[in-house]
C-alpha cells in the first residue's frame, strides 16, 4: 500500500517561505528549513519551523510567534523537539525527549515547570511534523496511512491521517506549479497540501480559512498594515446569509454551517445543540439557547465566576 520512499522527497539542505492569509488579507509567514546533523554521535536531520502572525484580535493588536525544532534519526524518526509560542507577552515552552516506549517533557509557563511521560504504543509509527509529513513512508494516488506525532499543544500522542487524492497543477501568483495533492488529517482538524515532486510546500489550507502560499524569502516577511485591515474574529466568522435584525434580542438562534466535516469539531452541550445532516453531508445544524443574565453587568470586562 506504502511506496518504499516518499513520493516527495526533499533536496537537503531545505528552505521553504510562505506567506499566511485568511481569505485575500496577509496576516504573517511561516519559514521551514531541514538540514543534516548529528544527534548522539549518529548521523540524522534537524526540522526547524517558525511562524509568525500579527492580527487583530476583538479590537486588540496581537503578535504570535512559534518557533519548533525537532531532532531525527536518519529515518526521519523524531528523537528530540523543543517547542515555544509567544504570545500577549507571555511564553509558553516545552521540551520533549522520544524514547522506544515513551515520550518524557517539561513543560514551562512563566509560572513554574512540570514534568510528565506519556506511553508510545507498540508498532507506533511517529513523525516529526504533521504539516511537512517527512517520513519515509507515503501513500500512492488513491491511498491513504496512518502515522503519529506529538502535539505540544495538547501534550499527546495524536493520530494523523494522510490520504492522496491527486496529481494538479496549480498556479500562485501567476508561476504554474505541478503538485501532489493530499489532505493532512489530525484531532483538531485537516490540512489540504500542494506539494512538488521536488518536496517544495506550494500552498497548505488550514482551518478557520487559513491559507499559506509559497512565496521569496522576501516577499513572506513582508507584512504592511494590510494584516490590520479586519479584526481576525470577523475574518473567521460564520456569515450569515441574511441580516439579523436586533442580535443582542435573541433569545434562540437555529442555523446551519457548512464545511465542518469532521465530528471531533460538532460539540454539542448545555447551550447549544449540534445536528449532523445526513441528506446534506460536511453540513451541521446548530440551535442554540441564549441564557438568562443580568444585562447592567454584561459590559463588565474581565468575566469572573462568582
């Protein structure tokens, strides 16, 4: 089912730039860069990412920067990853060693360390990233397999699902690219990527309409006041196909979103009912009840529970 090498392999050393937008406003880059080195005395690759975002969250400026580095043998088989992200002037990092059976990590919030283990299962295949897929073993046109990574997130051991659809030319900026196209699956959602023959990322469509596109060096650090333009909540909200007329009066709100195909992403729960619709598939119907509160201490910022 697997071909015995990666259907794109990278020409190491590799750089690779991208620009992030969601829908046509630019708001940050993303860089990836594999090189050659050596861990333990053995001979591996080190797989370095950062990305970096500028929004406007909800009226607030805000900058996230999130740099990753994880350490492989040879076979792409991750030994080591250090993880930060920064944001709201608060880091957030953590460390992870990978052994046979089991994944050892601090993690440091400003506020003090922590130490934990999680199980690697037996037969467990990992990889070093979910998004660059550098492994040594990838599905034809048609297929699909299943490998595992760790998640600084969610500091776990999560699935991912990779399935090839199809081989397509795709144009960026008006240079035509011949690409692998195939769907990177995981927990928290999937990632459609544009891939050449030669290992070059070209486009990757993320959630919340997030798309990244390759781009220079140059042209993805660029980032004027266009990334202001729109507040990132808007950019990433559901439109409504007509007006609500005075929203702040509702008390029961029934509606149907499209594109959520994924069930981990139809949470229902004391607010909100969420129905997937079997005649209309990737479609869900959300009724939502509105809960009675004091309205002269709605304007009160921040929330606290009493």
């Amino acid at each position: 089912m697997l071909a015995a090498a990666r259907v794109c392999a990278y020409t190491i050393p590799y750089e690779a730039w991208m620009g992030t937008f969601v829908g046509d406003k630019k708001i940050g880059w993303m860089s990836m860069n594999i090189d050659k080195t050596e861990i333990d005395g053995a001979a591996g690759y080190k797989i370095s990412s950062v990305v970096s975002n500028r929004l406007t969250v909800l009226g607030s400026e805000l900058t996230q920067l999130v740099n990753t580095d994880v350490y492989t043998d040879s076979k792409y088989r991750p030994i080591k990853e250090t993880f930060s992200m920064s944001s709201g002037g608060k880091t957030t990092s953590v460390t992870a060693t990978f052994y046979k059976d089991r994944i050892e990590y601090e993690v440091s919030a400003g506020t003090g360390n922590s130490k934990k283990s999680i199980p690697i299962p037996a037969g467990a295949d990992l990889i070093a990233d979910p998004m660059f897929t550098t492994s040594e073993k990838f599905p034809g046109i048609g297929q699909e397999c299943s490998l595992r990574y760790f998640n600084p997130l969610t500091l776990s051991l999560e699935d991912l699902t990779i399935k090839v659809h199809k081989r397509e030319r795709i144009t960026i900026n008006g240079k035509g690219y011949d690409t692998l196209a195939f769907d990177n699956i995981t927990p928290i959602g999937s990632m459609s990527v544009w891939r050449s023959d030669s290992g070059d990322l070209v486009r990757i469509k993320g959630m919340m309409g997030i798309t990244m596109e390759k781009m220079s060096r140059e042209e993805a650090i660029a980032l004027g006041s266009e990334g202001q333009a729109t507040d990132f909540a808007v950019l990433t909200s559901a439109k409504s196909n007509r007006p609500i007329e005075n929203p702040r009066r509702i008390k029961t709100m029934k509606a149907v979103l499209q594109g959520i195909d994924d069930p981990k992403m139809q949470i229902s729960d004391h607010r909100q009912k969420v129905t997937a619709l079997k005649d209309k598939p990737g479609s869900v119907s959300f009724i939502v009840d509105a809960v009675r509160f004091d309205e002269s201490k709605s304007g009160r910022v921040p929330i606290k529970a009493k």
